[in-house]
C-alpha cells in the first residue's frame, strides 16, 4: 500500500504543475488542476472484458475514445488493486481519470494512465498549436511550487513527513504530438523511499486535452528518454470513434 500512496502523491505533485500550464490567449481553466479526479472506472465496458481485449476504450463528455492496449499490461486485478485505484482516482475532483493501466505483475511500479481535466472545454485547435502553447508555458518554477505545496498539505492533512526531490524533473520540450514533462523523482515519507522515472504527454485528441503518464519505478527499469518515447506512442495511439 505504501508504494500505491507514493503514487498518489506524486500524481498530486504532476498535476499542480500543470494547473499552471494555462494558454491564456484561450482563456482555457487549469489544464490539470490539482489531485486526479473520481472517475476511475468511467469506462466503456466493465474491466474484466477489458482485461481479455487488445483495445482499451473510455469515454468522456459524450465522446469515445479508443487505444490499443499496451502489450503486456493490465487493468488493477483483484479486491486491494481495484479499491485502491479507485481510490487514487477519487482523490481529485477536478479530473477524469480515464483509463488506469499497470505492468502485469508490476501493480504500482510501472503504469500508465490517461487524463481530463472535467471543466477544460472543446478546444478547435491543430494539435500541434495546442502543443506549442502549452509547451512555451511550462518552467521549472512549476515543479518547485507543486512540491513544496503537496509537502506542506500532506503534513497538514495526513501528519506524515513527505520529502519530493524533483532532481532533473521537469519541461522537456514539445512536438507536434505532445508537450513533455519528464524526468526522476525521489519520493521518501516514513522511512520508505522511492524512485520514479516518469514522462507526462499533454496532448490534444478531437477537441479534447488528454494527458498521458508514463510512470516506471523499477531501479533498472527503463531511461527517461524511452518513457518519453512511449508517452508519446501512446498519445499518438489513442483515436477518437
């Protein structure tokens, strides 16, 4: 359980960075405003039926998206996993969690996930503008922030000692697909700690802003460069029917 409230809290920190990520000319709310959102399991067909299927599909807002399902990953099996993702995503009001996908035998440790923000509206805008905007916009003061206030809120609210180490964590460019926030966090808190490699693809789907973790906690698991890679494969694998 330790290492699914690291998760938690490290998505607090993710999405408080990018609740500041706003293209003002668009006058467009929080692209991820903080905590993630209690719809978890807002999904298309029930998760065991997904399990077996090779496409994963979510909907939101009256659209349908769909992906092909990353080889060699799972939904959260059984009674703990599925509570505590449902937990993880009730933690946030303001965005949708869409679909919760982990490494098979490797629950909490190498995930994916795909995102909304719930009050961001249409956006009618190529892709890669929407990218361009929203990657000029993203600073290193971003990072800093997030991490001293989800320190401070989580010895407020849960009286735990929480130590994040953004070490070289932060913007790391865009492209016509994705605009990137990527790198290693330390994660310690009552006596446990933790290492992960992450790489977060804000991106555009139809008209919807979508946002793509790629999360590896493995000490030889794989390079930043490649979990960036991969956010971007998936980004670019989800469809709108």
């Amino acid at each position: 359980m330790e290492g699914a409230l690291h998760q938690i809290e490290l998505f607090h920190v993710l999405n408080r960075q990018s609740n500041r990520i706003i293209p003002i000319k668009f006058a467009l709310p929080a692209l991820l405003s903080p905590i993630f959102a209690a719809c978890c399991l807002t999904l298309a067909t029930p998760l065991a039926a997904q399990d077996a299927a090779e496409t994963v599909e979510f909907s939101w807002a009256g659209e349908t998206f769909s992906m092909p399902k990353p080889k060699g990953y799972c939904f959260p099996q059984g009674e703990q996993q599925i509570a505590e993702s449902e937990a993880f995503a009730a933690s946030d009001p303001d965005n949708a969690l869409l679909t919760d996908l982990h490494l098979c035998g490797a629950y909490s440790v190498v995930s994916i996930h795909v995102a909304t923000p719930r009050n961001t509206p249409a956006i009618n805008l190529p892709r890669s503008e929407l990218t361009r905007l929203v990657g000029q916009q993203v600073s290193d003061a971003m990072v800093n922030e997030a991490f001293d206030e989800v320190e401070e809120e989580v010895a407020e609210n849960d009286g735990r000692d929480l130590n994040m180490d953004s070490r070289d964590f932060g913007p790391a460019g865009y492209d016509e697909d994705c605009a990137y926030i990527a790198g290693a966090v330390d994660i310690a808190s009552d006596g446990t700690s933790q290492t992960k490699r992450m790489s977060i693809c804000m991106t555009l789907v139809g008209t919807r802003l979508l946002a793509v973790y790629v999360i590896d906690g493995r000490s030889d698991g794989e390079s930043v460069e490649a979990l960036r890679a991969r956010s971007r494969a998936v980004a670019r694998s989800i469809s709108l029917q």
